[in-house]
C-alpha cells in the first residue's frame, strides 16, 4: 500500500533503502525459523547417547537376590532367600 500510495514503480520502491532492509530482515527470518527444528534435531542427535551406550555390560555379577541370597540389611548374619516356586 506505501508503495501504491508514493507514486514510485514497484523496482524503485523495492530497492529503496527502507523497504530492501525490511524485505532481507524478513527473509532472513523466515530462513532461520525453517533451519531452527532440523539444526537443534541434528545437534540432538549427536549429543545424546545412543541405545547402545545405555545397554548394560554384556558380563555382570548376578545380584544376591537372584543367587538365593537376600542382600543384607544391616543384620549380623546373612538371610537365605525362600524359594516357594518350581
């Protein structure tokens, strides 16, 4: 509409100072809102652990619960787990 009403071509008015700024400001920030999700997705991607890196070791002492054994609870001598199941 400003350019309809200042009685200028629409080259002119798009190349003058004013407008060009508004117009690179504009497409600048349509750019980075379009890069925004991508560029955070990609750098997620590389700083978070992967599955692998959260599996747990594949050699692991068996706790005391699964050898028959109840884990200790401040008691002076150990507890033999019961085992009611085939």
């Amino acid at each position: 509409m400003a350019v309809y009403l200042s009685d200028q071509n629409l080259a002119t008015s798009l190349t003058s100072g004013e407008i060009a700024e508004e117009v690179v400001r504009t497409l600048v920030g349509s750019i980075g809102l379009v890069l925004a999700i991508p560029v955070t997705t990609a750098i997620a991607a590389l700083t978070v652990p992967g599955a692998t890196a959260l599996a747990a070791p594949a050699h692991t002492e068996p706790e005391p619960a699964a050898r028959g054994v109840a884990a200790p609870s401040g008691d002076a001598e150990p507890r033999v787990a019961r085992h009611d199941g085939p």
